[in-house]
C-alpha cells in the first residue's frame, strides 16, 4: 500500500521557512541547463560526424572515430575532478555562486574549441589543445546539474520535488534538441566548407549563450534550505568531509545507479556516427532522429515526474533501466539493416518515452539522498563519477564494433542498464519524507 505524500499543517510546517520561488527556480534551471548543455552536446555532435577528420586523422577511418569519441569521453574524465571542487563551493557558498560560475567556464571553453587550429596545421599541438578544452567543459558541467538540481528541490513545495527538478533534465534535452537543430544545417555544407570553417559556428554561438544564461540566474534568490543550514549554530567548514564521515553509502549507490547513462551517450552520440559513417544513413536523418526523440522527451519527463510523485521514485527509476536494457536491442538491429521507418519509431520509444522515465525521476531521487548541507556534493560527485563510464561509452562501443559487431554493443548496453537498476533497489524511498529528514535515513 502506498504511502501518502505528506501534506498536513504539521508536516508543512517542518520544511524550512523562507521565500519560496519554485516556479522561477525551475525556468532558471531549465533554460540554464538548455544553454549550458547546448555547449556540452555540440561538442560530442561534432566529435561524432567531424573531430576524426580534423584532429585524429588516419589511414583508416574508424581508427580517426574512435580517437575522437575518446576526446568525448575526457570530459566525464575532468566531472568527477570538478565535482569536489564545486560541490564545495556550492554547500559552503550557495547554489547561485556555482551555477553562474559553471555558465562562465562552459562558455568559454566552448568558445576556445571553434578557435583552434587543426592537425594539419599545427600537428600534434591541435589535438592536445581541443583535450585541454574538452577537460574545462567537463569541469563546468560537474557543477551544473548537481547545482541546479539542488537549487529547484530546496525551491519546491514538499509534494512537487520530482516533478519541479525535473525542469533540469527537461532543459538538457532542450540543450541537445538545439545542438543538433545547429549541425542539420551545417551538415549538409560542402566537405570543404564544413572542415574549414562551417563546424566553427556553434561554438562561436556560445558567446549569445553564456549572456543569456548569466542574465537569467542573476536575479534567482537562495533556497530557504540552504539558508537554514547557514544559520545553524555549527557551521560545516569542509562539506566533502561530512559527507564521507556520514552518507558514503549514498555516493557510492549513486555511482552505479549513474550506468544507465551509458544509454544516452549510446544513443545520442556513437548511433549517430555508427549511422552516418558506417552504414552510410544521411546525416540529415540520424541527426533528425535525436531532435524528435528530445522533443518526445521534453513532455515525456515531467509526466513521469509527476508520476513519481505520487507512487515514488524508485519503481519509476527502475522500469525506464529495464526498458532500455530491452530497448537497445531493435533499435541498433533497425540501424544494421538501415530500417528508416524503424530506426524513427524505435528512436523514439527508447530515448524519447523510456530513458525519460530515468531523467525524471534521479535528480529528485539522487539529492533526497543527502542532507542540506551536503547535498550539492554528494549528488555532484557521486552522478560525475558514475557519468564517465557513459562518456567512454561511445569509444567503448566503437572498439566492440570493430571487433565483435552491433550484438556487442547491445550487451554493453544492456548489462550496464541492469547494473544500474539493481543499485536504484538498494535506495530509500524519500518521496514521501520532508526536506529536514533528508538524508537522516541513510
């Protein structure tokens, strides 16, 4: 029997007192995750259909590809590092101090990325500065969820949390849906255009997305939460140290519970690149593909939010990990046999309806693990740490390819997602506990 979201007086009155902005918190993170992962996603489009080409060129292609989705993974190489660094800032300073700051780094890194010189020109030197790059972006993006997330469930009412940190994932497949809207023009340039200087736009463009972002996040109060434990008779002087002294069990469920991430990265970046450069499917399709599956997923995942608050976080979270694990299987088959019609519908299904069952539900479930005073931490470092594994995940896929087939990547895939479901079971289930129990149950 399901337990009833508490909504008494009583209950109510032991969430912290303050001004709640719940509403502005979500836009905020929705459309500062948009801009900030717009950055983040081009840069793996572009490593997907053009890095090979002009930093890792080779005799034979696939060799370029796989050195290119390896720069991809770098990024979830630098996350697990910035999280410590931002997660700190973000419980010993606020919310609102890292998320503007994560805007900044991701900007300019991004900005820096369509300024290099290629291999041709500079040799061994272009590949190493697009690393350096790479690695800023994978430090910003280590504070950006973690942050915004934390900042819309302090925001929201006792009842709502799932459905309002939501908003952050609905604003990184609005960041996806614009990176790639970005490359389906520019894709279809001439090759001698689009490897001089047409693969530069949207880098460039990051300049209009770090004023946007910055203008939006200026004006967003702290949480009442936050607040509180700032007046707390006993301030916490080095959150990191808390956290592993009190709720290391939390970090490291989270860290498993993360593989199912392998899935969008998957899906996202080595189908694209699997579709385009070896089974010769139109760029203007594969790229086609993601679009419609983020914007399926951009109604999809404050559904299964809502959901979740109302039967809980964990059956949620688990039946979208089994769904891909099942899912990921037709949909590469249908690419194999260059299935358009099925490669849209499976797309679709998998990435669009299922993997948001995921999306909408773990920033909720992933910070309700931990108590205010170190929650940005312990969500930032745990979710970064257990993210790298998807950021390799298209490099992974590429070398099984290469040696074993699609039914490799499937497996890959697959265990991965199962893994993921068996650390969600070991969770407690918080939909139903007040802001101040948080992390006291674990």
């Amino acid at each position: 029997m399901l337990t009833e979201t508490p909504t008494s007086p009583a209950e109510i009155a032991r969430e912290p007192e303050g001004i709640r902005t719940p509403r502005k918190a979500a836009i905020a993170a929705w459309i500062g995750s948009a801009l900030e992962y717009y950055d983040f996603f081009v840069y793996g489009t572009a490593a997907a259909l053009i890095f090979g080409k002009l930093f890792f060129p080779s005799k034979d292609p696939a060799v370029g590809t796989i050195a290119a989705l390896a720069t991809f993974g770098v990024g979830y190489v630098a996350r697990p590092i910035g999280s410590f660094f931002l997660g700190h800032l973000g419980d010993k300073y606020g919310r609102k101090k890292v998320l503007i700051l994560t805007l900044i780094l991701m900007g300019i890194s991004t900005f820096l990325v369509g300024c290099l010189p290629t291999y041709q020109q500079v040799g061994i030197a272009a590949p190493i500065l697009l690393v350096a790059c790479r690695l800023l972006q994978g430090i910003s993006a280590a504070g950006e969820q973690a942050g915004a997330n934390s900042m819309s469930l302090e925001h929201a009412p006792a009842n709502r949390r799932a459905f309002f940190t939501s908003w952050t994932l609905s604003g990184t497949q609005g960041g996806l849906i614009l990176a790639t809207l970005v490359f389906l023009p520019i894709g279809t340039m001439p090759e001698a255009q689009l490897l001089t200087w047409g693969w530069r736009i949207p880098f460039f463009f990051s300049v209009v997305v770090v004023g946007v972002g910055i203008w939006i996040r200026r004006s967003l109060e702290e949480t009442p939460a936050f607040k509180a434990a700032q007046k707390a008779p006993k301030k916490v002087k080095l959150p990191v140290a808390v956290l592993f002294s009190e709720n290391p069990g939390g970090v490291i469920k989270i860290i498993f519970a993360c593989f199912y991430s392998v899935v969008s990265t998957i899906f996202a970046v080595y189908t694209l690149s699997y579709g385009v450069n070896q089974m010769h499917i139109a760029k203007s399709t594969m790229l086609t593909v993601v679009v419609l599956a983020n914007v399926v997923a951009l109604a999809a995942i404050p559904l299964w939010a809502i959901l979740a608050d109302r039967v809980g976080r964990k059956p949620i979270f688990i039946l979208g990990t089994l769904g891909c694990a099942v899912l990921i299987w037709p949909y590469l088959w249908t690419i194999q046999t260059m299935n358009v019609p099925l490669i849209f519908v499976l797309g679709l299904l998998l990435s669009g309806v299922i993997y948001s069952a995921n999306n909408g539900i773990w920033p909720a479930m992933f910070n309700e693990q931990f108590a205010t005073r170190y929650r940005l931490s312990g969500t930032a470092i745990g979710t970064q740490i257990g993210f790298a594994l998807g950021g390799f995940a298209p490099a992974i896929a590429a070398t099984l390819m290469k040696s074993g087939g699609w039914t490799y990547v499937a497996i890959f895939t697959s265990v991965t997602a199962v893994i993921s479901a068996i650390a969600a079971m070991t969770f407690r289930e918080t939909y139903n506990v007040p802001m101040q129990d948080l992390g006291k149950m674990n």
